[in-house]
C-alpha cells in the first residue's frame, strides 16, 4: 500500500512539474516573440548576444566544469567557425567588393551556401581543429594543458589574420547578411542547452563527472580517459564554432583582432558566476553579465540630479560592475546556481522556506505585541 502511495504521488509531481514547464515555456515563447515591440531593436540585439555567448559558455562548462580539464581555446573555434560562416554566406559579387585588396582565392570566390550549411560546416570545421590540436594538447595537464589551449587560440587568430586571399587578412570581411533574428538565437540556445543536458543525464555524462572527480578510479573501472577527454573537447568546438558563426552573422563583419584570446575571460566569468558544472548557471552568468554592462553604461554620460550634475567618468560603469560582481560572488560563493541545474522540486521548496520563515518572522512580531 505505501509503495502504491509513493508511486501515486512521484507521479503527481512529473505531471506537476511538466505543467509547469509548458507554462514557463509558453511564457517565455511570448516574451521573445513580443521582444522587438515591447523593449525595441537595441534590446532585441542585446538579447541575440546574450543567446550567443550563452552557447559559449555552455561549451567551455562541458569542458571545464563537467570534464575538470581547464582549456582557453574558446575564441579559436568561434574564429574558425565565423569566418566559415561569414565566407560561405558571401555571393561572388560581394566578395569581390569586399576582397578589394587582393583578390580572393579562385576556388573560393564560387563558393555559396545557405546559412544554415555555412553555420554548420563552421562548427564542423571548428570540430575538426578541435580533433586536431586535441591528440598533443589532452594528453598535457593542470596549466601546461591551458596555456597550450590559449596558444592554438592565437595561432588560428594569427592564421586568419595573414590568409590574405581566403580571410581577407587585417581588414576582415564586412557586407555579412544578418540571419540571427531573435526566433534563430533563441532556437539555438534552446537546441545546445537540451542537448547538453541529455548529455549529461547519459552514460557519457556520469563518464565525463567520473573523469573529473577522480581520473584515477574512473580509470580503474573502464572508462577511456583521453577518448573521453577528446569527445568532450570536440563537442565544445564544435558549439563554439557555431556560435561564432552566429556572432558573425549579427556583427555584420568579423576580424581576427575580435578574437584575442583575452576574450575568453569574458567567458570564465560568466560560467564562474553561473556555477561550475551547471549548464543553467551558464545561461544565467552570460544574460546577467551582458545585460548589467548595459544596463551601466548610464554611468559613462553625464547626469543631472537637479542638486548634483555628475559629469560622467568613461570606464565607470566597469567600476560599478565589478562591485556588483563582487557582492554577487560574496552572497553565491560557488556561483548562482553551483553545480545544480534547473528544477522545480528546488524551487519550489526554497518558496516554501521563505515562506515559512516570512510567517515565522510575523509570528514572532506578534507575540512580541
């Protein structure tokens, strides 16, 4: 009888818990489709960013977080995948209005594609470097295994920015269609989030948490390390390829000096305040970061309080950025969401903690009266 009682009542709460995704679905749907009319084209780009950048950060978590090997080679792959893209969605005309310098190479300049070819040869090509510089760099360790990372993000950047007749060298290529509209950022945001956390809810994924807490007992079991390793690294570049590809297309032009691999400490940080090992953390670092340096950048103009005029102090909003930051990683010390991922039984029970604690405090204020 209590085990039917158990059973009776676990599927109560999957029956809950998928209402309440549809719901939370459906408005979300709803927001992003009412985007433009109720916030405006900055917000709509500023909301496309953020798709994008949360794709990123999910690949470097899968890596770094989910796989406990630390890499840097992020604006490598998105390089590779977003002159790909960019070359690819070009018509022949264009390119030679854009190659204007030296032409472009003959066997490239015919070659067109639809978007979405072009965006996914970007992440395979990406995939494949990643394959590539995956044999010498995973068989390193510690810093020796991030520094030779950061160094393939450089190199491809250098490659890039003195391949004249393919990538049109320092000068970059304009004239790039923008294909992202906030339906396509969305769409694949969601696609990459759903397929990294059936990722991680398989036999690959406990694999990949095995090799992170003890490589040496997940050894002992079976579970092949440097194929393990090699397969996480590959489907990060592949993800940072195509989102590359997608940044390209929303910029309009790319250059290789966009790429420096300075760029991905932007990343670090978002997927460190989201939560190491938590694809969810990952999307919430990335919107609260890029949307909070836009929400600062008030604090680089000039503001007239009517008693005070500030006179605005470029940098500023840096400065109140990085406090905000600081108070956040204070009160979440292991990131907003930790290493825990999205879920309503969670949720639902902090809810029921605040709201017994908000009663207890009005209890005890009245048997104080």
């Amino acid at each position: 009888m209590e085990k039917k009682n158990n059973a009776i009542f676990q599927r109560i709460l999957e029956n809950r818990n998928k209402v309440l995704t549809i719901v939370f679905l459906a408005l979300i749907m709803v927001i992003v489709g009412n985007l433009k009319p109720w916030f405006g084209s900055y917000w709509v780009r500023v909301f496309n960013t953020c798709c994008i950048y949360s794709m990123v950060t999910m690949s470097m978590n899968l890596v770094n977080g989910c796989t406990g090997i630390f890499t840097m080679g992020s604006p490598g792959f998105m390089c590779i995948g977003a002159y790909t893209t960019a070359i690819l969605t070009l018509t022949p005309e264009v390119k030679d209005a854009v190659y204007y310098l030296s032409p472009i190479a003959p066997w490239l300049r015919e070659l067109n594609t639809s978007f979405p070819v072009a965006l996914l040869l970007g992440g395979l090509f990406a995939a494949i470097a990643a394959f590539i510089i995956g044999f010498p760099v995973l068989r390193l360790s510690g810093d020796y295994l991030s520094i030779a990372t950061m160094a393939f993000s450089e190199i491809a950047r250098v490659i890039m920015l003195n391949a004249q007749s393919i990538t049109n060298g320092p000068i970059g290529i304009t004239k790039i269609k923008n294909h992202v509209t906030v339906w396509v950022a969305f769409m694949a945001l969601v696609s990459v989030y759903v397929l990294l956390r059936l990722l991680m809810r398989s036999t690959y994924g406990r694999a990949l948490k095995a090799v992170r807490d003890d490589p040496v007992a997940a050894e002992a079991i079976g579970i092949p390390l440097f194929r393990t390793k090699m397969t996480s690294f590959i489907i990060s570049g592949f993800i940072a390829g195509i989102a590359g590809g997608l940044l390209a297309s929303l910029v309009g032009t790319i250059d290789a000096n966009q790429f420096v691999y300075s760029y991905v400490n932007q990343f670090l940080l978002m997927m460190i305040l989201g939560g190491n090992g938590s694809m969810t953390g990952s999307i919430l670092g990335s919107f609260v970061i890029t949307t909070a340096l836009e929400v600062f950048r008030f604090m680089d103009e000039p503001i007239d309080f009517g008693f005070w005029k500030y006179p605005g102090i470029g940098g500023m909003r840096m400065v109140l950025f990085s406090i905000s930051l600081m108070l956040i990683v204070l009160f979440w010390e292991h990131g907003i969401m930790g290493s825990n991922e999205f879920s309503w039984d969670r949720i639902i029970e902090r809810v029921k903690k605040l709201v017994s604690s908000i009663r207890g405090l009005f209890k005890r204020k009245e048997e104080q009266a």
